[in-house]
C-alpha cells in the first residue's frame, strides 16, 4: 500500500477553514437574531404563548418574560463567542485571511436572511435574492484574486 500523499494534509486543511468560517458566519447570523429577539416584541408573544400553556398571563407572570429575554441574551453571549472561537481557527488554517473573511461575511448574509424570513417572516424579495448572488460573485472574484 502506498504511503499518503503530502496533499491530502494539504485537502483536509483547505476544507477545514471553509467549514470554520461558514460556521463562523452563521453563528454571526445567530447572535444577531438572539439580539433582536432579546429586544424584540416576539419575544412578548412568545412569553404569553408559554404563559397560556399553564392557564397564566404576563400581568400575573412579568418575570417570565425577563427570564425569556435574559436566555435571548445569554444566547448572544454565547453565539458571539462561538462565531469568534470559529472564526480566529479559520484564520489560523487559512492561506488567506480575505478568503475567510469573504466566507464568514457571506454566509453571515445569506444564513440572516433564511431566519429572517423563518423566524420574522419577513419577505425577502427577488431583487434581494439577485443583488445577494452579485455580491456572492463579488466576494469570490476578490478571494480568486488572492491565487
């Protein structure tokens, strides 16, 4: 059986940093909805849905609101962390630093999107969907230039 050759190291490596920094990115994208729902009126809807459960209502109950919106922000804590744990480990494995950057950032994006319309439903238009591929495109023409 042959020995291994020096490029597998060199694969498994490459692969590595793009899948720290695409996780990276979208923990950026989770701290940033853990964010706005620490803030955010879902969060009172989400308290009084719990609440309903137990036959109870926020004017009996207002702590459990703050607990739910202090979760929400330990979950930021926590999200943000995570997203600068992966993304200095991707840094670290990558050849260049603009390409992780161009990862995180990307995947950032399109991962906010997807919760914003699944958490939020917010209607992301066509146009968006576009002008978020021009960028993608973007974003790649700039990290080929670094080959």
């Amino acid at each position: 059986m042959p020995p291994p050759s020096q490029s597998q190291p060199d694969q498994k490596r490459h692969s590595r940093w793009i899948i720290l920094a695409l996780t990276s990115g979208a923990f950026a994208a989770l701290n940033g909805l853990f964010a706005k729902l620490t803030t955010d009126t879902h969060t009172s809807s989400l308290a009084a849905s719990l609440l309903s459960l137990f036959n109870a209502n926020l004017d009996q109950h207002p702590f459990v609101e703050v607990v739910i919106r202090g979760i929400f922000f330990g979950l930021n804590l926590l999200s943000n962390i995570i997203m600068w744990a992966l993304f200095t480990r991707a840094l670290t494995a990558s050849p260049s630093t603009t390409k992780v950057s161009i990862t995180n950032t990307s995947a950032n994006f399109l991962v906010t999107a997807v919760l914003g319309m699944l958490v939020f439903k917010e209607n992301v238009a066509p146009l968006w969907w576009v002008g978020a591929g021009l960028m993608g495109g973007g974003c790649v023409l700039v990290g080929m230039r670094d080959q």
